[in-house]
C-alpha cells in the first residue's frame, strides 16, 4: 500500500520588525495584530485540508509560537517547541534596517551578502551550514517520534528554506534561490511502500492563497 506523509511548513506571521524591514535573526520578537490575523486565516485553511496535520511543532521564539499556537488550538492538538528551528542568527546586523546597516559601515559586506548570503554572512552571525545541521537535526527527531503521521513546522524565512533544500537535494549554498513570505504554506510530501520511502519531493511552495 503506498502511504503519504504531508510535512508542512509555516512561515510565522508579521511583525513589526518585518514590516520596517529589520534583520529579526533570533530576537524576539512577537506577532503584531496583522499577524494574529494571518495565523488565524493559516489555521482555517489547514483545518479544511483533506489531510490536515496531526501534530504541530514551532520554534520557540514568539513570532513562530504565536502564530503556532493559533493553529495548534484550531486543530485541537497539543503544541511542541524547540530552539533548533529557530531563525538563523544574524549577528551584528540583528535590529538593523538595510539603511542601518549601511550607516555602520557595512555597505560593501551588505551588497555582498544580498547576492550570496551563503559566502557573505554579518559579523558575528551563525553559519549556514551550522543553520542547516541543527534544522535536519531537528526534522529527524521529529520523524523519529513520529514515524507516520503528518505534521506542521512553524518556523522562519530563513532556517525553513533548509528544509526545502534538503527535499530538493539541493545544496546550502542554493540559499538565494528560494523567497518564504510571512505566514505562507509550502508542503513536502514523503511516499512509502511498505515501510520504505519510495519518494520525497516538494509539492506546495510559498502559498499565500488563504491571506485574500
């Protein structure tokens, strides 16, 4: 019998920092009113999923939790949290809007980083290759304790990407070539044959269809 396992991923809503544009990182920062909103649109639409997830799992950081939260208590189902989704820590550059960051003195290693951000990383932030060991770290675990069912990871722009690269067989270096826009839906589905993963591949990427 061919089995489905749908992992779907959430991008957290808004917040503030999002909309002034500031590198958030790992601060911790929460939902403004326009994201309790959009993850409140997010948990309607995973509830009317003909295969909705029956288990939820959400960085730990406010914005992910909030949003997490909202779906978990629409779909009645317990929330888990761990720091090994968190957003990839960005260093120095963390508060700082693109102009702020310019005005340090960081213009040159700003354009460098937006045209690859894997090679060009802000002073004293997380590589991503360390960003990438911790997420699959964490996506094993949560497949160890959950062999079967379908779940949801709630998480950030910058750490979720991971997981897609890794769907894809793509390598981290591929950073750029991926856009998670606040409280979007993307899905990997895993197809098994006895057991046995037949298939892996991602089926839905950056759907904001349920925000209007």
């Amino acid at each position: 019998m061919l089995l489905t396992r749908h992992i779907y991923l959430i991008r957290h809503g808004i917040t503030d920092w999002n909309r002034d544009s500031r590198m958030q990182g790992q601060t911790d920062i929460p939902l403004n009113a326009e994201g309790m909103e959009q993850a409140r649109r997010m948990a309607e639409r995973l509830a009317n999923l003909s295969a909705p997830p029956q288990v939820v799992i959400s960085s730990d950081l406010s914005r992910a939790r909030q949003t997490a939260e909202i779906v978990a208590q629409r779909l009645n189902l317990c929330l888990e949290t761990t720091p090994l989704l968190r957003e990839t820590n960005l260093g120095d550059w963390e508060g700082l809007t693109h102009n702020e960051i310019i005005e340090r003195g960081d213009a040159e290693l700003f354009e460098r980083y937006q045209e690859n951000s894997f090679l060009n990383r802000p002073p004293n932030a997380e590589t991503l290759e360390s960003a990438w060991g911790r997420m699959t770290t964490a996506l094993t675990q949560i497949k160890e304790r959950y062999p079967s069912e379908s779940f949801a990871i709630v998480g950030h722009g910058g750490s979720l990407r991971v997981l897609l690269y890794d769907a894809l067989g793509a390598p981290v270096s591929s950073v750029n070539r991926i856009w998670l826009s606040n409280a979007s839906l993307s899905t990997i589905e895993e197809r098994f044959r006895e057991g046995k993963e037949i298939r892996r591949g991602v089926s839905l990427l950056n759907d904001t269809g349920h925000l209007g």
